[in-house]
C-alpha cells in the first residue's frame, strides 16, 4: 500500500510540475481586455435574465388566464 501512495504522490508532483510549466506558456491577456471581456458578459447575463423573465412572466400570466376559464 505504501508503494501506491509514493508512486500517487509522484505522480501528484510531477502533474504539478507539467501544469506550472505550461503556465507559464500562457499569453495571459491583459488589465483592459479581462475589463472588457468581463463587461461584455455581464451585460450578455443581463439581457439574458430579462428576456427570461420576460418570457417567464407571460407563460405565468398565460397559464393563469388558461387555468381562469376552466374555472
């Protein structure tokens, strides 16, 4: 048992080593492009969770009404 533990942890530590070192790769972009990029998804979220509660509101008041002339 003590052999899988050992040979997990190397594992563990070399998969570390691979992720710091492609990390390292990355063109990570920079202060204006994540400030835009997050801007632009946010107002992208926004628009989205109205026009679903938008549609949200008429399906509930168009299954009210349905659900009114039945009774």
């Amino acid at each position: 048992m003590a052999v899988n533990v050992m040979d997990w942890w190397s594992q563990a530590r070399s998969f570390l080593a691979d992720v710091q070192t492609e990390a390292k790769r990355v063109t990570w972009p920079g202060w204006k492009q994540t400030v835009t990029q997050t801007v632009v998804a946010l107002v992208f979220v926004s628009f989205i969770a109205i026009y679903l509660g938008i549609v949200d509101l008429a399906l509930t008041r168009s299954i009210d009404y349905f659900l009114s002339l039945l009774n």
